[in-house]
C-alpha cells in the first residue's frame, strides 16, 4: 500500500491562528462592508511614524547602497544605536555583535526560543499571554508552561507560583513587563526576586521589552538584567521599534543577549530571512537617534486615553478593570457580564460575549480565550480619541 502524506506537515498544521489579527481582520472587512466598526483589536497606534524617520527612509530609499545585502545581523549603525538604547533603557552593556536585528519582533521571539530549545524543553509563560509566544515555543520544540495571575494579582505571577510550576524539564521563564495583553507592569521588587530566583535555579530568561517606554504616571518598566546583573550571561531580551514610535508595518526588531547564543541566531536568519529591509533599518536609526518629542506626545495621548477607557469600563457594572501601569491595552474581567442575557443573548464564555460586542454594539475586543483563560477581554486604546469614547458609548448602552 502506499503511504497517505498529509499536505500540510504536522507541526505548521497545529499552529493556532493569531487571534488578535484574526478579530481586527473580521473588523476591517466589516468596516469595508460601510458598517461603523469601532476596533479595539489591533495592538498598533493609530499616530502616523514620526516626520524625521520617515524622511530618512526616503533618503535611504535614493541611496544605491541599501539596494543591495548587507549583514544578516544588521547595520552596524543599528546594532550601534541598539546597545546604546539598551544600556540607557535596561542598565545592561553589550557589544554590538551581540544584537540581531530582526523583521520584527515576532521574529526575534521565534529565534530565540530556536535558539535555546530542544524538544521536550519547558518554558514559563506568565499567564494571560501574548498570543505568539506558545506558538513560538511550540514551533522549536518546547512546552509552554502557563502560570495564571488574574485582576485580582495585577496580573503579576509570583515566585511562589513560579516555583510550583517549575520541573526538571523547565529551561526558560519567559518574562513580559510591560505586559500585552494587560498593561501590567512589575514593581522593581518584584523584577529582582523574579530574577534572583531564575538565577538560583539555573534558567535561561527571555525578556520581551517591546513596550518599555510605554509606562505611565511614576512607573517605570525595570529591566531583569538591570535587576539582577549576573542574569545577563543567561538571558535574551527582545525589543523593537514598533510600538514606541508607531511603526508597526516597518518590520524592525531586535534579539540581544551572550554572544555565543546571538552567534547561533544570527546563522539561522542568515538561512531563514538575510537581512532586514535596510531602508526600515535607516530609519529605525533614526528613530533611536533622532528627536524624541513624537514619542512623549504620543505616550501622553496614550497616558490620557488610559483614563477614559478604565472610567468607562469601570462604570459599567459587571466589569472589573484594573488600571494599567503600561503599554496601551486595557484587560477587564468580564465574568461578571457572562450568564445574563443582553439583547436576547446569554453569553457564558469572553469568546461568546466578544461575538455579542460585534454583533450588536459593532465593536470588536479580544476575546479571553486568546490570552489564557475565559473570562476577560482586551481591548487596545491605541486608537483615535473620538472612536475610543464612541465605543464606550455603546458598550455602556448595550449593557445598560
């Protein structure tokens, strides 16, 4: 008999949908249709890239030299700016060539638990989580551990949970502050003890700093290396341009950590992608480099819609939502909301409820189920100041 090969292999078949995409694409192709969707799904700002950075790619772009390869790890000027970034913003000093620069962030995820795993390996992933990291992991071969914190923790695992969870298979925490999807942001504390504890017990941290700049009030997002310094022969941190400075679409990341490790990265993308656009890495330059006025105004706007979107959805009786130190999303729990009826319809998981916000109210959040358990929602205020109160709006009316 001949062998029935499946057309799809296995592992890339059992990759889940990114759900955050998923929701902000059936609100797009709504809003195509003339329906008025408001959208809280997407995690990108609605502020265009700042004028400087712009203008630097389309110098870039005239320039003969960024129309051919350059390093797979990057520019040098980038990974030059990055290190200087990152002992402003994370205390920690590194090399250049410790740093790979990457087509986002998402890659730099990928490749770094690539980078670290063999089958079977485990990994903590503080729960409720951004939707990429499982997959990731899964895809290099790991097993995403979940360690829960709900509202009523801040959404911030402790080391006791941590411990309980850790096993002799267990390589690597993963470790979000600020966190997406909950904006919470781990008290310095908290940060060293975490770390201290990775330490004592040998694991390898990778630590995604994406939203780093993104804090509000006195709170600021302390990097674990800065924590606890002797973590950084057996970490990872993540980073990008992305969220800081609006430029979602230009597709540059970054990956740093012990030379050794960022050697065996940067091979791999030399066979998986080659080099990052080099007009987005000129312009990234830029971003870090340049005027950083933009981005104040901007964490300020997001400071500002924070307050609207926790007093509107705290003011609806059923939602419990904690205010969020970081980031731009907002994560109430909305258990209390499941098992009523609303319009003739009884939601009894987020999932259900999220179908409800659509259908009837024409605004989409994300579902729980995305992140972690049932129960919640997140809904991103990086989007326009008038769409943003409008969409409270209806939400208070549908559940009024």
């Amino acid at each position: 008999m001949t062998r029935q090969l499946s057309r799809i292999s296995s592992r890339v078949a059992a990759i889940a949908e990114s759900a955050t995409l998923k929701v902000d694409s059936r609100a797009k192709a709504l809003q195509a249709q003339g329906r008025p969707v408001i959208s809280f799904a997407a995690g990108e700002p609605d502020f265009p890239t700042p004028e400087h950075i712009v203008a630097a790619a389309v110098e870039a772009a005239r320039d003969p030299k960024n129309h051919r390869y350059t390093p797979a790890a990057g520019l040098p000027q980038l990974r030059e700016a990055i290190a200087a970034k990152t002992l402003r913003d994370s205390g920690l000093t590194v090399e250049p060539s410790q740093i790979v620069v990457t087509n986002g962030g998402k890659q730099a995820v990928y490749q770094s638990f690539a980078a670290l795993l063999d089958p079977g390996d485990e990994v903590l992933v503080p729960t409720p989580f951004w939707t990429t990291y499982p997959e990731a992991i899964k895809l290099a071969g790991g097993v995403p551990v979940e360690v829960f914190a709900g509202a009523d923790q801040g959404y911030l695992v402790t080391v006791e949970q941590l411990e309980a969870a850790r096993t002799p298979r267990t390589k690597v925490l993963l470790f979000v502050s600020p966190s997406n999807p909950t904006g919470a942001v781990y008290p310095p504390e908290r940060v060293e003890a975490v770390g201290r504890w990775a330490l004592e017990n040998g694991l390898w941290v990778i630590s995604d700093e994406i939203y780093q700049n993104l804090t509000y009030g006195d709170v600021r997002a302390r990097s674990i290396v800065d924590a606890v310094p002797e973590l950084a022969d057996r970490a990872i941190l993540v980073n990008g341009v992305a969220k800081t400075y609006a430029m979602t679409g230009w597709r540059v990341g970054w990956m740093l950590g012990p030379a050794d490790v960022m050697k065996a990265a940067a091979n791999l993308q030399s066979h998986l992608s080659s080099n990052v656009s080099n007009v987005s890495q000129r312009a990234a330059i830029a971003a870090l480099t340049g005027p950083q006025d933009a981005v104040e105004a901007m964490r300020r706007a997001f400071e500002r819609r924070r307050t609207v979107i926790v007093d509107g959805l705290n003011g609806i009786d059923g939602i419990d939502c904690p205010t969020p130190d970081g980031a731009f999303y907002a994560y109430p729990d909305v258990s209390g909301l499941l098992g009523r009826t609303w319009r003739g319809h009884t939601p009894t998981t987020s999932l259900e409820l999220a179908e409800l916000l659509l259908d009837e109210a024409e605004v989409a959040a994300v579902p729980g189920e995305a992140f972690g358990p049932s129960g919640y929602l997140r809904l991103s205020y990086a989007l326009g100041d008038e769409a943003l109160a409008e969409g409270i709006t209806r939400l208070r009316r549908l559940f009024a």
